[in-house]
C-alpha cells in the first residue's frame, strides 16, 4: 500500500516523525524522499496521487488552508476519487480552524483524525489511529469488490441505448443490398449480425432488439413484418458507408489531380461527396489558391467524370 502525505511545508518535522511511527508496510510518500534532482514536481506528483496512491492523508493547518500546492493536490485527489470510484482522501486537522477556512465542503463533511498537540505521546497514537482507519477502509473496499452495487437504471437505460444503436449500425450494414424483390429472412439476419459480435446473439435476445430499432425509427425506410426484412427507400448517408474505403481512395486520387485553373463537372453521389470535401481541405491548406486562379466548381445532375466510376463505385 502506498499512502501519500500532503501538508504545509511548516509540518514537514510533524510528517518526519509520523512517518517514523507508522509500520513499513505503509509506504509513506514524502517528496523530499521520492523526488530525483532534476524532476518535473508538478507532474511527477500529480501522476503519483493519480495513479499510484492509494490513500491521501491531508495534514490541514492554517497554511495549508492557503496553500495553492496543497490546493492543487486536493483537486488531484478528488478527481483520482471519481476515476477510482472510492474514498482516497482522508483529512487529519491540526488547526480547527484552518478545517473551515480550507473552503471545500466536501472535506468540511468527511470525518477525520485530530491532533490536538505535538507530544510525542500525541504523534505516536495518531499513527495507531491512522493504521487502524486504513485497515478499516482497506477491508470496506474489499467487501465492495466482492459485492459490487448493481448499477442505476439510469446507467443501465444508457447501456441498453448504446447496445440498440450499435445493433442498428451492424443491421443498416446487412440490410443495404437487400429490396422488396429479395428480402433477407429474420433468422439469416441474425447469423450474419452474431458473426460480428464477440458473443453470438440468441434468437429470444434478437427480436425484441429488432423490434425497438423499427419501434424508433433507427433505420429508415426499413420494412420487417417479423419474418423478413428490406429496405423500402435509400437515404443519401447510407450511401456514403457503402464501399467507404474505395470512395475515399476514388476521392484522394481525383482531388490531388485537380489543380488551379480547371473548370470542373461534378455528379451528384457520395462518391463526389468525398471529392469535393477532400478538394475542400486543399482549398483550406491553400494547396489549390483561389485568390490566384478561377475554380469553378459546377454542380451537374446526370453527368460524371469518367474517372469517379472508374473503379465501379457510384
């Protein structure tokens, strides 16, 4: 276990003789210990706290308070909770009331540790006391993982959402080639989609997913009457998934040869669709200067450069 103790730098004689009461296997993080000559402080403490501390102690005094260091520590600690989803920082208050002028109510809230004097009687029982908290905490923890809480219904609507519309994704893909005249039946949609999943998706599982992407409306123009499947009407984006990688080489290839000073005809599709953003980008980047030259792009339903059917794509 690795422990990190933050404090003022006024306390840095407390924290050496903390430390020399707790046992070895808390492995107590001092900077002055751990810091090489010659290290980035910020980010090697920040990615100490972040990723390799397992619990914070926060030694809250008047100059910690004011602290705009030990301010950034607490800010590392609380977001290493959100990440980690459990407790990391644990306050001990030397000065009361430093604790209401540290100005977080989230650690004003929490219980924590006091030391009310600097005996040596004092320090030696707050080093009982933190060893006794953390094996608490270290035994909360692992009753946790043992029996994790079952998640929100809000996170499980969120799960359910995100599993619907990838589903859809892969069902768009599968139905695309398929019209009236040769449907694709339910059963053989459901192999052709269980071949791109990890898991292969039972029949009982499959239909009430098939049923809420028709119920929204995630796809469409798509007909399913519960037995069979296909696509009533085509939307322009489907188009621009069909064959991508092809177009998008299509569409490379014919930007680079379009230079300044040409007079273009360009086709309605998907295919020119990814030509004229390409040819965008190098009107962005200057490539093709407009200022200098006249381009002249024309829009011309019915007819298209030979060369964007070149490689059979439409």
């Amino acid at each position: 276990m690795q422990i990190f103790l933050s404090h003022s730098s006024r306390q840095k004689p407390l924290i050496r003789e903390l430390k020399r009461h707790l046992p070895d296997y808390l492995g107590a993080w001092l900077d002055e210990e751990r810091l090489l000559f010659g290290d980035d402080i910020s980010r090697s403490v920040e990615a100490t706290i972040k990723s390799d501390t397992d619990y914070l102690l926060l030694f809250i005094d008047g100059y910690a308070a004011e602290s705009a260091w030990v301010a950034k520590e607490l800010e590392w600690t609380l977001q290493a909770e959100k990440t980690h989803a459990r407790t990391i920082l644990l306050p001990i208050v030397i000065e009361e009331d430093a604790l209401r002028r540290i100005g977080n109510i989230e650690i004003q809230n929490r219980k924590h540790l006091s030391l009310k004097d600097f005996l040596e009687s004092s320090v030696r029982a707050l080093a009982e006391s933190i060893t006794s908290e953390l094996f608490a905490l270290v035994c909360r923890d692992i009753t946790r993982l043992r029996s994790p809480k079952p998640p929100t219904a809000t996170a499980a609507l969120a799960d359910a959402d995100a599993f619907v519309h990838s589903q859809a994704a892969l069902i768009q893909k599968a139905v695309f080639p398929h019209r009236k005249s040769n449907p694709i039946a339910r059963e053989t949609l459901r192999e052709v989609i269980s071949a791109q999943c990890e898991v292969a998706i039972e029949a009982t599982d499959f239909e009430p997913v098939l049923s809420a992407i028709v119920q929204r409306n995630l796809i469409p123009g798509l007909f399913y009457d519960g037995f069979e499947l296909y696509l009533v009407e085509e939307h322009a984006s489907w188009k621009a998934e069909v064959q991508k990688v092809k177009k998008e080489r299509i569409g490379k290839r014919t930007a680079m040869l379009i230079q300044n000073g040409m007079t273009l005809c360009l086709d309605a599709g998907s295919t020119t669709e990814e030509i004229v953003r390409l040819l965008c980008k190098r009107i962005e980047t200057r490539a093709i200067k407009e200022d200098h030259h006249r381009n002249h792009l024309h829009k011309h339903r019915g007819h298209a450069l030979g060369l964007l059917r070149s490689d059979g794509v439409r």
